[in-house]
C-alpha cells in the first residue's frame, strides 16, 4: 500500500508538566516586528505596516533537537522570538480579548535561509523556500497561560556556542500580543493549533554545522538546538 494512503502523522509541540502535545494546525510569523530588526535589515520601522508570512506546521522541532543544516543555503541564520499558541478560535478578534483566545506561550526560533529570502524579496517573490524549508521552526514546550495577562515585557534573547547574539526586551516589540493576534484574526480566523511566532529582535546572523543555538524569554521557558 502506498505510504500516502495512511494517516498522517500530525505536527505538535511539547506542553510544559504535561504528557499531552499541542497539535499545530498552522504556523504564522511575523516580520520586522522589533524597529531595531527592521533597520538592520534595511527597512524604516515607521513606515509600514505589520506583515506576516507562514510556515508548513510540520516544521515543528523539538526542544534539544539537532537541526540538519538545509540545503541550497550557505547563510543560514536565526532568529529567536516569543511564539503564542491559540487555544480558542474567532475571527475578527477584538484587541481586548485576545488573552481568552491564548492556549499559551513557548520560546521559537524562526531559521531562515537568508540568501534566499534576500533573493525572493529582491524579486518581488514569496518567501517561502527562504523560510518554510524542513525543521526551520524549532519551539519550546508551551507554558499554558492559565488566566495569566499578555506579556508586555521581559527579557529575550539568544546565544551561539555561549557568546550572545540577540538581547533585546518584549517591551521593543512594535506590535504586541494584542495587536498581533488581533490582526491576523482580521484577516482569517484563529483556530486552536494555530502558533504565532511574533517577531525577532536585532542582531540575526549566520551559524554553521556544530553550533550550539540557545534562547529564552524571561518567564516563557528556554530552547536550545544544534546544528548538525
């Protein structure tokens, strides 16, 4: 029988003090959501709007897992970020209830084949194969919410083999929690198993095979993957 005619396995991710897994249905990301970010990378946070882009779910990966360096890349990058998951759908979700709409709340990194997607945006192209490829969104366990208000600040970060690369605070998020949830919903509707990776601060750069990726946010847990 063709391996195609059997159920498919389905994406999830660890929920922290739990046996249980998040199913992940889909995979949203925000771009240039720190004004920082967007400047090192040529943009004026001043001018435009928020954006996103997606990610297939089953580039889901594990906490501790060694992450093949991908192919068709020789700059890939990371980007460390606060990733919401949702709980309870809706559309056209009104700013002041989105925390009813949060499951809760994990460390991601969103990898990317940087020479790729510099490629596809200097053609006017989609991002896709610049983002979307194999293994390319690593996420901690989720950190239920359990009634807890959105996060407006705390500390994020991310090293490479110990030296830090990112450090930047919640607090410089353009769009918050709020805003972001609240406008992707505008646009189609949140259902549970949706996770939101909702921006990278400055000081995204290259890592190459055998480098130790670690990161967190203060109060959202910790992730830490290899290269292979």
């Amino acid at each position: 029988m063709p391996d195609y005619l059997f159920e498919p396995k389905i994406p999830s991710v660890a929920i922290a003090g739990s046996r249980q897994r998040f199913a992940v249905r889909r995979i949203f990301c925000v771009g240039r959501n720190y004004a920082a970010h967007a400047r090192e990378m040529g943009k004026d946070p001043t001018k435009e709007p928020p954006f996103f882009f997606m990610k297939p779910a089953d580039a889901v990966v594990d906490n501790g897992a060694a992450v093949p360096y991908p192919p068709q890349t020789n700059n890939l990058h990371h980007e460390i970020e606060l990733v919401v998951a949702i709980g309870k759908g809706g559309a056209d979700i009104a700013r002041d209830a989105v925390v009813d709409h949060i499951f809760g709340y994990a460390v991601g990194i969103d990898l990317t084949r940087r020479d790729l997607q510099l490629a596809a945006r200097d053609l006017g192209r989609p991002w896709d194969f610049g983002k979307g490829f194999d293994q390319s969104a690593p996420v901690s366990a989720i950190i239920p919410a359990e009634g807890r208000a959105l996060p407006e600040s705390g500390r994020i970060w991310l090293t490479v083999n110990d030296e830090i690369r990112q450090d930047a605070n919640l607090a410089d998020l353009i769009f918050p929690v709020a805003d972001i949830v609240m406008l992707v919903s505008q646009s189609m509707r949140l259902e549970p198993g949706d996770l939101i990776f909702t921006g990278t601060p400055e000081g995204v750069g290259p890592i190459v095979r055998g480098d130790r990726v670690a990161g967190g946010v203060d109060g959202f847990g910790e992730i830490a993957i290899t290269v292979a």
